[in-house]
C-alpha cells in the first residue's frame, strides 16, 4: 500500500478517536444527571419547567432534548450526506461539524444555575454536529480500504473510538472522585469534564483533518453550487434506492438488531440500579469495562471475518447478545462482580458488531453515493432507536418486571438475524457495482 494511503489510513482512525468522549463523558455518564439536577433546582412546586412555552417534568429534559436532537437529524443527515459526495473539500467539512460539534461542547462549561436552557440547546447543536459528521467520516470508508480489508479496518476505526473514549472518561471520572480532596466542588468538576470532552475532540480532530486532505476531489461544487446539486441528488437517490433491495433487507436487519443494541446500551444502567439495587459508582466502572473490552472485541472479531466472513461473524455476534440478554435475567441482586463480568461481555460483541455491520455496509452502496447512503445508515441507527425502548417501557407495564423485559429484547436480535441470514451480501455487492471482497 503507497504510503499516502496509510497516512491517510491512520489519520482516519484518528476521527473515531476523537469523538468517541462525546458520547462517553458527555452523553454516557456526565450531562444527563448534572443538566436534571440544574432542572429540578428551577422547577415549580410540581416539579415542572418551562422550556419555549413547553411545560414539562424537569427530569424530561434530558430524555426529551436527545430525542429532539435525534428527531433533526432525520431531516439533516441526508443533506449532509448529499453535500459530501459533491464537495471538493470534504476535510472542511468534517473540520467544521466536529468544530461546530466541539465548541458546544466546551460552551457547556458556561451551564450554571437557570440556564439548564441553554444547556439543552447546546446539546442539541452537539449532537447534530457529532452525527453529521459521522456521516461523513464514514464516507472514507471506501477510499482507504480495498474490499478485502475493509473489516479491519472499521474495526480498527471503531477500536481506537472505544480507546479514546475509554481514557478521557477514565481520567474525568478519577478526576471527579477526587474533586473533594482537590478542593473543586462537584458541579465544577463536571463542568471541566464538559469542556474537556470537547477541546479532545477538536484536538483530535486536526489529525484525520490534515492526514484526509489527499482525497479532497479535484472537481468539486462549493458553495450554493454544492447545496443545490446536492438536494436535487438526494431525491433521486431515495428513488434509486429501490435499485438494490438486498442492500435495503440488510438496512431492515441492522435497523433492528442495532435498535435490540442501542436499547441494551440505554437501559443498562436503569436495569442495575433499579433491578440489581448497584450503586452509580459500580455503573461508571461498568461503563469503563465495556469502553475497554470493546477495543480488544473488535479487532478479535475483525479478525475473526477474515477467517470466516463478515457476515458470518456477525450472526455469531447476535446469537452472544441473545446469550447475554438470558444471563442478564438471572443476575443476583447486589453483586456488582457478575454485572461487570456481563459488562464485559457485552463490550466483547459490541465494537465487533457495529465494526462489521459499517464495513459490510459499505460494500453493498454505489460509488459516489456514499456520504448519503451512510447519511440513511447513522438514521436508520439513531432516529429508530425508540422502538426497543418502547418495547421495553410496554413490556415492563404488562409484566412489572425488569427482567422480562430486558429479555424481551431478544426479538430484535433474532428478528433481525433472519433477515440478515437471508441477505445475499455477494448480490447485494453485484448490485451497487463494487468489486467483490474475498469474503462475506
């Protein structure tokens, strides 16, 4: 491989990197109880706000400001997506969302006393910046990797993530335990997490900025120009789609499995505490596990499809997370050390299977056409994810049981494995026109 391409290779890796504290400090552990407890200190006696003339729980806000984040970004991911795959700069692009993303992130740093509202438009701004510009991230894919490495080299993308956003929750969550001694109050220690997290990401972000200039385009739209071309796509590219329905039964298939994943990821906590009666010390540590074992779970199970296939590799993952769901029903009340051995576990499959369900992915979309494919890809991941939670809340009202209801997230893992088995990858590849892999 030329020694540009491995540059550029590397600096791509670099991107996974930085965002992942985003979501790990900032998503995961810090903004959710720190921007409630802001709301519940300015709600009325009924322990309501109001937000625009909105009356709502104060401990709503959070839940309801992700969902209106992720409810935009149905409407947004697709422009961005079109305006990647017309571009001559897509580095500038990508620098200016993580930066737009960043600066967001370190203004949460200013959230103090009655402006809990500004930090929920903050996390909205965030939050479409961060995945906006995992769309065009992902758009590299195919540039830097031939066909036959493509899943280790998502799965090496998606390892660093987990590394990167491992260290700095890591380093913030021993800086926080020890704010006391330090002499820093708890609600400032959060606030320098905060802003932490976000000067990583942009300091990060310089790295896959400089290194992916090489595949800027030469002929490129900016401008209106690109704005214009790229919406005028984006509606041929929802009528095209009907051109490759195995590519659609494998977004059908992720849609739910991921939805059965995501559920998993959102709930775990709320299962441990509630169910398990685990204090939020041994969720952090928990948090920590998955972080770092997900590293070492993707690059095995990168590994792994090289050997056996992608596809192959992925419906073994399934059937380990239907495993760990039927474990997870039978864990004891009050001991921490099964809940982290099923932490680990858990991070075991996770990066594996996001790592190749991305990489096998890429290979089923047309050329060209790939920021706005991957735009339907991070939708079909982020603005379904309601579905298992619904599930979940519906099974929990029927039964009254936190563990029949983690279980019946099983449906998600083995309905989305069928359809996944009776995916044919190799058409789906002939499909879009892409050269074929060793394999799937």
């Amino acid at each position: 491989m030329p020694m540009d391409m491995v540059k550029a290779r590397r600096s791509w890796y670099f991107y996974d990197f930085a965002n992942s504290a985003f979501s790990t400090t900032v998503i995961s552990v810090f903004l959710g109880p720190y921007l409630t407890g802001l709301a519940q200190d300015n709600s009325n006696s009924n322990g309501f706000i109001s937000v625009l003339g909105i009356n709502m729980a104060a401990e709503s806000l959070f839940p309801y400001t992700v969902s209106l984040s992720v409810f935009l970004q149905v409407f947004t991911l697709p422009l961005i997506g079109a305006l990647a795959d017309h571009v001559k700069s897509r580095t500038n692009m990508l620098g200016l969302l993580a930066g737009i993303g960043s600066v967001a992130t370190m203004l949460m740093y200013l959230v103090v006393g009655e402006t809990y509202q500004l930090g929920a438009l903050l996390l909205v701004v965030a939050n479409l910046a961060f995945g906006a510009s995992i769309v065009v991230y992902n758009s590299y894919l195919p540039d830097i990797s031939a066909p036959s490495d493509r899943d280790a080299v998502s799965s090496k993308g998606w390892g660093l993530g987990y590394l990167g956003g491992g260290l700095l929750l890591l380093m913030n969550v021993a800086f926080f335990l020890s704010a006391e001694s330090l002499g820093v109050a708890e609600s400032d220690a959060v606030r320098i997490s905060l802003l932490s997290a976000g000067a990583w990401w942009l300091l990060f972000t310089l790295i896959p900025y400089r290194g992916l200039r090489q595949l800027n385009r030469e002929q490129g739209k900016v401008g209106m120009a690109a704005v214009k071309v790229s919406i005028g796509d984006l509606k041929n590219t929802f009528k095209d789609a009907r051109k490759y329905p195995q590519t659609l039964k494998f977004l059908i298939a992720y849609l739910l499995y991921n939805d059965g994943i995501q559920t998993v990821i959102a709930l775990a906590g709320t299962y441990a505490a509630i169910e398990l009666d685990l204090a939020q010390s041994d969720l952090i540590t928990a948090i920590l596990i998955v972080q770092f074992v997900a590293l070492f779970g993707a690059l095995l199970l990168g590994k792994a499809a090289s050997i056996w296939g992608s596809k192959t590799v992925l419906l073994g993952s399934l059937i380990l997370w239907t495993v760990t769901l039927v474990v997870a029903y039978g864990l004891p009340v009050g001991q921490a050390l099964p809940y982290y051995l099923l932490a680990a576990a858990i991070g075991l499959v996770l990066g594996g299977s996001q790592a190749l369900s991305r990489s096998l992915y890429s290979q089923m979309i047309p050329k060209t056409q790939e920021a706005q494919y991957f735009a339907v890809y991070e939708i079909s991941e982020r603005g379904t994810s309601w579905i298992g939670t619904f599930l979940f809340g519906l099974s929990l009202t029927v039964t009254g049981s936190y563990r029949i209801s983690i279980v019946a997230l099983i449906i998600f893992f083995i309905l989305g494995g069928l359809i996944l088995a009776r995916t044919n990858i190799r058409l789906a590849i002939s499909e879009a026109g892409n050269e074929q892999p060793s394999k799937v």
